[in-house]
C-alpha cells in the first residue's frame, strides 16, 4: 500500500508523517522521501500514532546512499537556520 504523507521533524532517526489515518503503533513501513533530484529511504516502525494528525517513525534500516543523503538534507537545514538567524 503506498500513502502520500508531508515529512516534518526530520533528523538521523526518524521523522513524522502528517497524515489523516496513521498506521498503528508497531506497524513497520518503507519510508521514501524524495527532494528535487535526492531520494532517501528508509525501512522504519511507527513508534507513535496520532489519529487525524500522524505519526512519530523511527529508521531501522538505512542504506549508505540514503544516510549521505539525509545528512546532506539536515546539514543544508542547519546551515539555513543559522542563515536566517544571524
């Protein structure tokens, strides 16, 4: 089953997915996040569950190629933060 979802709270460990009828806690999921031209992916469990909000995910398994990728993304994110507030 594929689910569109907006990814919030992105970090080395997990993320949250805005949906309207989140998996249940426990449930394991194959993340995909694409951004332009970068794709990451994840095998990941959803650690909580939101009804009508969404759901916390942790990674469980994550390539090499999509680790450099991730942290590519929140470095960039970081280094925008600092941009803007300074």
């Amino acid at each position: 089953m594929r689910i569109a979802s907006r990814v919030s709270e992105l970090s080395l460990h997990g993320c949250y997915l805005d949906m309207m009828n989140p998996f249940p806690t426990g449930t394991m999921v194959l993340v995909k996040i694409a951004a332009g031209d970068a794709f990451f992916e994840a095998k990941a469990e959803i650690i909580y569950s939101q009804p009508n909000m969404g759901a916390g995910v942790k990674f469980l398994q994550v390539e090499a190629d999509s680790q450099a990728v991730l942290e590519r993304w929140l470095d960039g994110a970081e280094k925008e933060n600092q941009r803007q507030s300074g």
